[in-house]
C-alpha cells in the first residue's frame, strides 16, 4: 500500500469517546466567549459534562497540556486555569474538581 493511502495511526483514538464528541452536543460550549451570563453558563456546564460525563477527563485535559491549547475547556478547565503558573495536573487527577 502506497504511504499516503494509509490510515494515520490511531494515537488519539480516546477522542472518539468523550462526551464533546457526541452529536447532540453544541460544541460551541467548551469554548465559550466573553463574559455574558450565557457565555459562563455555558462554560459550567461544559465543565458539569467533563467532570459527571466524560470517560476520557484526563486523557483530553493532558493533551490540552500537552499541545498548549489556548482557548476552550479540556478535561474540565478553561484556559485561564491552564495556563496559570500554579496549575498542578497531578493534583487534579487526585482531586478531581478545582
């Protein structure tokens, strides 16, 4: 098989199993914009959906780490959070919310 016919390998086959990825959410939400009573509720419920919902929680919120994503909500924290100095991963895994 020619190398661009192959599929690319399935390193980040977890994102198929978040619950963004289902069709009936507005994906809008992980990515809430301002500061408009909306746009926060958006935000805590996409929040609610990773934190109750979501089987691959740390699997998406490494990977924002990871790659540095600059905007939206991963793994159940914002940008803001994320790129705050004090931000500790590991104790997230522990805790859960923060």
């Amino acid at each position: 098989m020619e190398d661009h016919l192959r599929p690319e390998p399935a390193t980040n086959n977890w994102i198929h199993r978040a619950a963004c990825a289902e069709p009936d959410r507005d994906p809008e939400i992980w990515f809430p914009e301002g500061s408009s009573a909306k746009a926060k509720g958006n935000g805590r419920e996409a929040k609610r959906i990773c934190f109750d919902e979501c089987p691959v929680r740390l699997k998406c919120l490494k990977h924002a780490c990871r790659v540095r994503a600059a905007v939206g909500i991963f793994g159940g924290v914002d940008d803001t959070k994320r790129n705050d100095h004090d931000f500790d991963y590991d104790s997230l895994k522990r805790v859960g919310r923060k």
